[in-house]
C-alpha cells in the first residue's frame, strides 16, 4: 500500500498540488529605470493589467523603506507607471527583490538590479 501511494505521489504532475487561490495577481511588471545613488535606490515601474482592477496599495523591499505613494488601480490591458524610492540604511544591494501589494489580489516579486549613478 506504501509503495503505491509514493508511487502514485511521485507521477502526479506537480499542480496537482496546487489549489485555488495559490496564483499571482493578473498584472505584468516591468521595471524601465532603476538607479541607486548612495544610499536612495529610485525605481520607475510599469504595470499592465490582463485582468480585472488590481490596486497596488504597497512596495516593500528588505532591508530598505519605502516612500510613500498614492495606491494605483490598474485597470485591464492599461499600462500604469510608479514611480518609487527605496531608502537603505547603507548602501543598497546589487539585487533587490520588490514586493507588490495587490491586497486580496494577492501579491508579487519583482526583480530590480539598480544601475549606480
């Protein structure tokens, strides 16, 4: 019985294990500038919706704070920019991974490699 249960766990394709809910916001996320001058990363974001409205209510990125911004709505096939800055308490990091609030929606990383000024 042992044998076939591992046997049957090993041959099911992996989203099988997957459930509902376990997916990213409908948005694609693309990063045009990215500039680190001492210790201030400052990042321009495009957004696309390809679904319903998504609201992007925060950024984090660890180790740094954020400056506040109004929360953006990104509306289907919409491209949207943000413009945000990411203050460290040294120099910031060659790579930084920026987390996307969606709310509810669900969140999501993206990769941000500054260019020094």
């Amino acid at each position: 019985m042992r044998a076939a249960c591992l046997a049957l766990c090993l041959a099911a394709p992996l989203p099988a294990a997957a459930h509902d809910g376990a997916h990213a916001p409908d948005v694609l996320s693309r990063i045009e500038t990215a500039t680190a001058s001492g210790a201030e990363v400052t990042v321009r974001l495009t957004l696309t919706g390809l679904g319903g409205p998504l609201h992007l209510r925060a950024v984090n990125a660890d180790g740094a704070v954020a400056a506040p911004f109004a929360p953006v709505t990104v509306y289907f096939a919409q491209d949207v920019t943000v413009d945000l800055t990411l203050d460290y308490p040294d120099a910031p990091p060659g790579i930084i991974a920026l987390m996307l609030d969606f709310g509810a929606a669900g969140a999501g990383v993206v990769t941000v490699i500054p260019a020094s000024e």
